[in-house]
C-alpha cells in the first residue's frame, strides 16, 4: 500500500438533504462528523447561523442554494471508504465524495480501485460527472468550475456517464491541486 488518501467525487444529480442522507448512509452508515459545528456563510467572521447537526445543515444548504459549505466524515468502521464528504456549491449544486487509501506503489491496482470506487459512487447516485484527487478538495465554488476539474484530471474518471479507464502505462496516479 502507499501513502495518504485518493479522494473520489462526483457531482449529484441534486442537491439536498435526503440525498446528502442517502449517500452517507450507503458508504459510511456509522459515522462521525469531523466538525463540531457548520457556520453559514462557512469562512463568515460573523456567520449568520452556526448550527451543530449535520441534518441541520443539510437541510439550511438545500434551502440556501447559494450557500457554500464542505462537510466531512469519518468512518467509525473498518473498512473503506475511509471518509465521506458532502460539498455545496455557490450556485446550488452538491459534490458527494468519499476517500480510500492511495495504492501509490502499484499504479495499475490503484487505477483498478479509483475505477471501482468511482463505478460504485456512479451507481449509488446516478452521477454523471467524477475524478479523484490524491488528498485534495474538489473545486467546488461552482458547478462549472468542478466539470472543468474534470476535463482536467486524468483517467480513470467518469465523464457524461462513462468510466474512462486509462491504457496501459499512461496512469501516473491523481493529480493534487492544493
């Protein structure tokens, strides 16, 4: 096994707090939140709300559609995916991510497991749209910003609804864009 996390996102067909729900319930149904509270606007020095449930802030996201928040969480379980990751857009979308140990030191196994991760999160969510990071946030300002990440990143990555798997020899790992 290598080092550190691929991190995996797709971008929701809709964004709300039963699909956030949803998502999290499938891969990560015992769960932590890995903050103690969720401040709207998120980087605000005097945020307008902060609330403490992450149902709360599922709910004040969808109804705030230009509203930007990241959410994490860590699996309380063996297993993967390690963490799962609700984002907000600020133009009303919703990133769903989860992250999986990096296999860095066998390229063809860790092309194998994004491709995996990324046909799993695909079908789980009828997403259309997913790369993977090595230990980095998906841009996620906006809608169009995060399908320009997709054009971006290299293979595997799910694009207008297909899994595009690398050949032979051409995957060098995910990129990293923080």
């Amino acid at each position: 096994m290598g080092f550190g996390y691929n991190d995996i996102y797709v971008l929701a067909p809709e964004r709300s707090a039963q699909f956030a729900l949803q998502f999290l319930d499938l891969f990560l149904p015992e769960r932590q939140a890995s903050a103690a509270d969720y401040p709207f606007p998120q980087y605000a020095d005097v945020p307008s709300v902060i609330l403490t449930k992450p149902v709360d802030a599922f709910t004040y996201a969808e109804e705030h559609t230009h509203e930007k928040q990241a959410m994490y969480f860590q699996n309380t379980n063996a297993g993967d995916p390690i963490h799962g990751m609700v984002f907000f857009t600020g133009d009303g979308g919703m990133i769903l991510g989860i992250s999986v140990p990096a296999e860095q030191d066998d390229r063809e196994l860790e092309a194998f497991k994004i491709n995996y991760w990324l046909n799993k999160l695909r079908e789980a969510t009828t997403a259309t749209e997913g790369y993977a990071l090595h230990e980095s946030y998906p841009a996620y300002d906006t809608v169009t910003e995060f399908l320009n990440q997709v054009d971006l990143v290299t293979k595997p990555k799910l694009q207008d609804g297909r899994i595009l798997i690398p050949d032979s020899g051409e995957f060098d790992g995910p990129v990293c864009f923080h």
